[in-house]
C-alpha cells in the first residue's frame, strides 16, 4: 500500500514569527501554505507553515539563518 505524501508543519511562538517565516519561504521561493495551527501540535501562535517534507530541510535551514525559532511536526498530507 503507498504511503501518503508527507507535509512538515513549521509552528512559532508568536504571530510575528509566523508572517516573518511566510516572508523567508516566499522569499527562498519554497512552496508553502500559511494555515491555522492543528490543535494536536505544540504552537503558542494559532499559525503555522507547511510545506512538503522534500522542501521542509531548506526552509528549516533558512529559518535558523533568519534567527526565526520555530517547531516542527510531519503529518499526511491532505
């Protein structure tokens, strides 16, 4: 049976965090959603980034280079 392709979560501390690490994914050009958090993941902002797991390593990449501080949390994706 395949597997379902997989998102990664990005979650932040805060609302600024959030629409910051929005700018950096558009930015870096990766494609990426900005949703309301899931409830089951540990997020103190109600917002999150998700992008597919191949694209989720540059982005976390380029958040830490931007000093965003952020969680992660895969899922299935749809």
């Amino acid at each position: 049976m395949p597997t379902s392709p997989t998102i990664v979560i990005f979650t932040f501390e805060t609302t600024h965090q959030a629409l910051w690490a929005e700018d950096v994914a558009r930015e870096q050009g990766v494609p990426h959603e900005m949703a309301p958090a899931p409830p089951e993941v540990d997020a103190k902002c109600g917002l999150s980034v998700r992008t597919p797991a191949g694209h989720a390593d540059d982005l976390a990449t380029a958040f830490e280079a931007e000093g965003i501080e952020f969680g992660r949390a895969q899922a299935p994706e749809g």
